[in-house]
C-alpha cells in the first residue's frame, strides 16, 4: 500500500510496473491505442504482439487522482480505463478531491481483501473515522510483480509529498477491509477547490438551539494553551465526540505550548486522546524534540528526561508509555540529542527507548555520506553503554510494528507551507515566500526590510554586495565572499562563505536549493550547504565536490540528502573550502554568487518561543 499526499489542479498519477520507467511508455502507448485496428480489450489488448516492437511495455495499473480535470478518479489497466467514478464527500460534508490551495491526503492499496486496485483518502494507518474508500476495481486476472512506482503529471505542475510504503500484513488488511466506502455526488454539488468546511454541529433546526450545543460552542470559542486539555479529556467523557475532536486538533495545533502552559492539565490527559494528538496530521512543532518532551511529561513528570541523572519515577504503565514513544519520530530529531537520550539513565532503563533511539542512530549509520561527527554519536553511546542493544530487546523492536516504523520515518507536514522546487529561477522558495509576503504581495527585497539578514566571510565592498543575493536580479559583475585567512591559511579560516538568517519566527526544513554565479563564471569546486539554529554549531546538509562549467550568470540547482532534510533550521551556510589533502596549498578560496533560493517545508514558530 502506498499512501501521499498531493496538491494540484488535476491529474496526480501513480503508475504500478513491474520495471521502471512506466509514465514514459505510457504515452507511447496512447498513441498505439488510438488505432482501430489495435484490439482495447483490458485483458488481452498488451498481450505479447498486440503492439509494434517499440510500444511493448510490461502489463501496469494507473491510478490517476483528480481525473478529466479534476472530475474524479480514474483506474487503467495496462493502459485501458476500467473504473471512472466522480468525486464524492463523506458523511460529515468534507469533500476529498484534489485541490491546488492544499495537501490531501490519499493512499492505493493493490491486491487487499480479493480486490486489485482500491483508492482512499485520509490516513490508513489511524482511525476508521479518519479514512474512506474512492473506488475499488477487481480484477478477474490481476496482474503481480508491480514492484515499481511513478508519479506523473499531465497538463499542469502536481506536488506530491509525504510518500510512505506501508506493508500489508493481516492486521492492516483486516482495518482497510473495516474502510466504509464513500458514494459519489454530483460535481454541481462541489467547489472548484473541494473546500467545503467541516461543520462541528448539525445544521441549525427551527426553535432555540439546545443546551448541549450552546455549552459545546461556549467551550470551541474558549479554547487555549491552558484550557484545551481539560476540554479535551471533559468531552471525551461525556461522548461529546466533534467537541472532542476539535479540543485535539487545538492541542495538536499548540503542542509546545499547551505542555509548556499547562503542565496538569497534559499530564492528566487520557491514554486515548494523547494518542490522538500524536497521531493528529494537525500537529505543530518546531522539531520532534518538542514531542518527545510531551511525552516525556506525560510518562515520567519530567520534560527533560533526555538530561536526568537519575532515571524519573513512572507515573503510567509502560505499556502506555510505549505506546505513545512509539509514535515519537527519533529519526527527525537532530543528532545532539539523541546523543544525550543515548547516554542517559532512561535509556538504560526503558527498553522501548532504547530500541527507538537505536533505530534512529543505525539509520544514521546507513547513509552513504554520514560524517565523522555522526558516527562519533553512535560509538560514544556504545562506549557509555557497553552496546546500544541486547538480545532481550528483539521483542521491542517487533512489537513496533512495520506500520508504525514507516511512521517514524514520514515528516509531519502539518502547520507550514511547503516551498516546492520547479524549474531554476521560479519564484517558489522562502526568499521569494518572504519577499512576497506569502504570495500576497510584489516581490521586495528581504534582506531590505530585514526579512532576512546575510551574512559574508569578507568584509562587503563593492565586489562583495549581501544583498545581491535576495534580489532575484541579474547582472551583476563580480560578487564574491572570501576567506579571511588569504593565502596558506587552513582550517575554517581557510574557506569563504555566505549565510542566510530567517530571522527568529521561520524554520526550514531545507531539501532544494538553487544558485547563480556571477559575470565571472567561475565556481568553487567544493562547497557544503549547512544549517544551524543558533549560528554557533553548524550541520552539513549537503556536499558538492565537481567542477563545473565555466558559464556567465549560470545556474546550478541541487537536492539535499534526505537526512539533511529531516531538521528545518533558522540560519543556512554556504561555505566553500578547499579538500583537506590541499588544506595550507594554494591561494585562497572564493565563492561567486549572485543568488540562492532555499526550497522545503517552511514553519513559523512563535517569536516567544524563539
């Protein structure tokens, strides 16, 4: 099952093959297809040589989202349309079709319960009331091997984001099976973007209102940091369900904040509704440390639990401690700390803990380009611990589930905007996000209206403007940062860099950026990306170590690794620097730029807070 997240106006589309490649061949396909003397029977009709040698393609679903200009949802076998069903809304009047003002969520099941293609919306891993089915298809010869996924778009842009592979085992096939199917409505009966709201109370019926929903608005238009969690957990005893409901989107939507304003009130929350939280797509935070001290809080009374000489006291079971750890997604947070919870007395002692934070350090060790400093936070855990995991600790890491572990590796993508990289010189990242106001507004200069600061290893002359680089303009001659250290020098003062500030209310979570050199075409041949919230301790996001082309006013735009994403930071660094075997050799470096543009997911995070 692969379930995503998708924004756009029409036609997001997945294509399931037995080999790569698959939207490409598609569109051979079509063309073949559109011949009469070419059979279309969906079974037979790309049997070996129905085709002409070149149009061969392995037999392929195609599940397109937001079909014949986001009129519904389209199912194709091996290139012939078997299920076209329009687009619906739910019970509670929220429509699910693909909208270009946001993300929603979608998932695509194949081979679950007798039937080959099942379409949803929501999320298939939480609650039956969270999910429903589009369209299902059977297939009287359904196809295996489809071990191949594509994305693909047709006539404009679509954003995906949030891609989780989620395994089918019993237990997950058993909840879809309990997915209630939504029945389609007509398209009249839908706006163009499907924003239909969700109402919290029924429509209003004549004669005065009733007291149960005088006393439910009373308490929504009331909700705060310090009253959400009482709100909450009153509603959930007396079966208030929407009210509930809504007091868990606020907490969600406030986390750091409740737990920091009312720290009762969240450690008296019931087992059921934490869980809510951390399962809410609503929910907010400036990094995964932030959910970790919830639950932390919640446990053991202790916010900074990570730092604790003494293992705290348990005041829940640890079969509801786990389970709300579980859903604690370690691999995002930054590697300091899971230093700290590594040589900590709660790691010892919290065998759950252990297994979670150990998942997160050994996929650290995976990657290809893990530096000296990463791997030196997973052998210090195992000189302070003696080893990171016994033989005894299997049983935790199976209980986890395989569900619950593509969890833990998926970003929340809730309560930002997400800056998606096009083509080299958009105007789709946080420096134009901010110059434009958030696209309300003609472009200014950030780093004018001290949106942003930036910052240069040189001292600014007229060869070295900072804020050239925030002004989406060309033309400029010569702009370069150089190294303080000039000649021979080695060390950090042997490199040039430039930096950017967000300033103390923006984070993100870099995974795209692009540059421009300036007149003089020239490139440095190594340079790292990094970022750092407090501009002291800075993270490597990204390396470049290839020449490049000499080319006036050229652009180069480069992804960042996927680790290097997990983390939004206020502050970026682009430091240029010769290899260490040439460190004290040669003249000294300078780093041409006439802009960057940074693309990832942006939050704002309150300025007390910052």
């Amino acid at each position: 099952m692969v379930a995503f997240q998708a924004r756009g106006d029409s036609d997001a589309s997945l294509f399931f093959t037995s080999c790569p490649g698959g939207s490409q061949a598609r569109r051979w396909q079509d063309l073949a297809l559109r011949d009469d003397s070419v059979r279309v029977d969906p079974f037979d009709a790309l049997e070996p040589g129905a085709l002409a040698p070149h149009l061969e393609q392995a037999p392929h679903y195609l599940v397109v989202v937001g079909t014949h200009r986001n009129a519904g949802v389209k199912v194709e076998r091996s290139g012939v349309e078997v299920v076209n069903t329009p687009w619906a809304q739910d019970d509670r009047g929220v429509s699910v079709r693909l909208s270009r003002a946001e993300f929603r969520p979608y998932w695509v099941a194949l081979g679950v319960g007798g039937v080959a293609v099942t379409v949803g919306t929501g999320d298939p891993l939480g609650p039956v009331s969270g999910r429903a089915i589009l369209c299902q298809w059977r297939d009287p010869r359904p196809l295996t091997g489809l071990g191949h996924l594509s994305f693909a778009a047709w006539d404009s842009h679509v954003a995906f984001r949030g891609l989780r592979v989620v395994p089918l085992d019993d237990a997950a096939a058993a909840r879809l099976a309990a997915t209630p199917v939504i029945a389609p409505v007509a398209a009249a009966g839908v706006g163009q973007d499907g924003d239909a709201p969700l109402p919290l109370f029924p429509e209003p019926r004549p004669g005065p209102p009733l007291l149960e929903e005088v006393a439910a608005r009373a308490v929504l238009d009331g909700l705060s940091p310090t009253t959400a969690c009482i709100a909450a957990s009153t509603a959930a005893s007396l079966g208030l369900g929407r009210v509930c409901a809504a007091a868990v989107d606020y907490v969600a939507a406030h986390l750091a904040r409740v737990v920091r304003d009312d720290p009762v009130g969240w450690r008296a929350l019931p087992q059921e509704i934490l869980l809510a939280v951390l399962r809410s797509e609503r929910l907010t935070c400036e990094g995964e440390v932030d959910v970790f001290r919830g639950v932390a809080l919640w446990s053991w009374g202790e916010s900074h639990a990570e730092t604790s000489v003494a293992c705290p006291r348990w005041i829940r079971p640890e079969e509801s401690v786990n389970a709300a750890l579980e859903l604690v997604r370690f691999p995002f947070m930054e590697d300091a700390l899971l230093s700290d919870l590594a040589r900590s007395t709660l790691f010892v002692q919290c065998p759950t803990l252990r297994c979670l934070v150990t998942e997160a350090l050994q996929q650290v060790m995976t990657e290809d380009w893990a530096t000296a400093s990463d791997l030196s936070v997973i052998s210090e855990a195992v000189a302070h611990h003696g080893a990171l995991l016994s033989p005894d600790d299997d049983r935790v890491d199976t209980a986890s589930g395989a569900e619950l572990a593509a969890l833990r590796r998926t970003r929340r993508l809730r309560g930002g905007v997400d800056l998606v990289y096009v083509h080299d010189g958009d105007q789709n990242g946080i420096i134009s996000f901010l110059g434009t106001g958030g696209g309300t507004g003609a472009f200014v200069n950030p780093a004018l209206t001290s949106l942003v600061q930036v910052t240069v290893s040189s001292p600014e002359t007229k060869t070295t403007c900072c804020s050239m680089l925030t002004s989406r303009r060309s033309g400029c001659a010569m702009n370069w940062a150089g190294s303080l250290g000039g000649s021979g020098a080695v060390g950090e003062a042997a490199g040039a860099w430039w930096a950017l500030d967000l300033g103390p209310t923006v984070r993100l979570a870099c995974n795209h950026y692009t540059l421009r050199s300036d007149d003089s075409g020239s490139w440095a041949p190594y340079w790292e990306l990094q970022g750092s919230n407090d501009g002291a301790h800075w993270t490597t996001l990204a390396r470049h170590a290839d020449k490049l082309p000499s080319r006036k006013q050229q652009f180069i735009s480069l992804p960042v690794d996927s680790r290097g994403a997990r983390v939004a930071h206020r502050r970026f660094r682009l430091w240029s620097h010769r290899p260490a075997e040439e460190d004290g050799l040669g003249a000294a470096v300078h780093l041409h730029l006439t802009w960057i543009e940074l693309y990832g997911h942006a939050i704002s995070v309150p300025s007390d807070a910052a």
